[in-house]
C-alpha cells in the first residue's frame, strides 16, 4: 500500500527567529530530509495567511496574542501575525528538501477562516482538496511530521484518520506550540481519533 509523508508548516515563521517560533522547530528538518526516501510520496504543507487574517491577535480590537475567541465556526486562538503570503517568513526553512515534494498544499488564504489541518479549514467543513488527490493516486496510508505537533500536525493528522486514512504522527520529527498542556491534550485526541503515534 501506498504511503506518503506529510510535512506540515516547515516554515521559517514557525523556526526559532520567526514571528511563531517554536522551541526547537528547525531540529527536525534534518530527520525530516533524511525520510523522505522511505515514501511513496512527499507532500508539503504552508501556512499561507493574507495581511488581514483573522487569526492574527493585531487584526482584533484589543486581541492579545495566544488568547481564544469566538468565531463564526468556533473558538480560535489568536496568534501573532505569521506566514503572510509573500513574505520570506512564509517560505519554507531553507534547508528543507523541498525538490522531493510532489505537491505544495497551501492554507489558511482565506482572511475570515483559519485552517490547521491539510484537511479542511477550522470549519471542518471546507475542503482544501487533499484527500481527492491522496485517493486519485492511491494513496491510503499517511506519516505526519512537523509543526506544530499540538496545533497543524494533531488536526490534519485527526482529519486524516475521520476520512478513513491509516494515520501516525512521526513524534520525533514533531516539535509543539504547547499553550497550557495543548500537546497532552492533542496526544489524547489524537489516539482517541485512531491515529497512531509513533
Ligand atoms: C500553526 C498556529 C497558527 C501550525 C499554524 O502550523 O501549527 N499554528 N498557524
Ligand atoms: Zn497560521
């Protein structure tokens, strides 16, 4: 059986320096490089937001960066402004081996919708199109690596294991965000949803 390797948001924004930084983000892009040989395919996600997100704390009235709110699908985290379209903190870190990637899926383009999972936006109800293409080619088992472990990994990885893929998350390939305990509480999720962690 076909299996593929989803790298979610290797981005410079989410490596230590970046306007998202995650503790630890770029020491996984080596581990990262060195698997993609063992895949059928490699599949690349970006987050990919407008200026006027809504996700971003400074699009809000008073928004405080890492707090929650309430939004038409649901409650949503407000973050610092990152990975807006264009900018060099968008692009992927640059030792990534982005040539092996069969496909770039973007994400989060829409200003008033935020989407964690390569899956479908924060609705779960908007498709970015991904599991047509997966299916289209066959592709049935799925490996997830990247970041963030707690945030974009845990939802596509989710996502994936609901539309009926065979899901594991790679955790040593994994680095997390971590707002008060959301990588326990993803773990939990994420073994309750059916996903493997490896
Ligand atoms: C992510 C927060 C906001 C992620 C993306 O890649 O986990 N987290 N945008
Ligand atoms: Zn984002």
């Amino acid at each position: 059986m076909s299996e593929a390797l989803i790298v979610i948001d290797m981005q410079k924004d989410f490596c230590p320096g970046g306007a998202l930084a995650v503790t630890d983000g770029d020491a996984v892009v080596g581990p990262i490089n060195a698997m993609m040989a063992d895949f059928d395919a490699v599949i690349l996600t970006q987050d990919w937001h407008p200026a006027d997100h809504a996700s971003f704390a400074g699009n809000h009235a008073g928004g405080q960066p890492f707090a929650t709110v309430q939004m038409p699908y649901g409650p949503q985290v407000l973050w610092p402004a990152h990975c807006v379209i264009g900018t060099g903190g968008a692009d992927f870190h640059p030792d990534l081996d982005i040539d092996r990637a069969d496909l770039v899926i973007r994400k989060g383009f829409r200003s008033r919708i935020d989407s964690y999972s390569a899956f479908y936006e924060n609705d779960h109800q908007t498709p970015t199109g991904l599991a047509g293409y997966l299916r289209d080619r066959g592709i049935a088992k799925l490996a997830f690596v990247g970041l963030a472990h707690d945030f974009c990994v845990a939802w596509s990885a989710m996502d994936a294991a609901r539309l009926g893929f065979e899901a594991r998350v790679i955790e040593a390939a994994c680095r997390a965000i971590d707002l008060d305990g959301s990588l326990a509480a993803a773990r939990d999720a994420m073994r309750q949803a059916g996903v493997a962690l490896d």
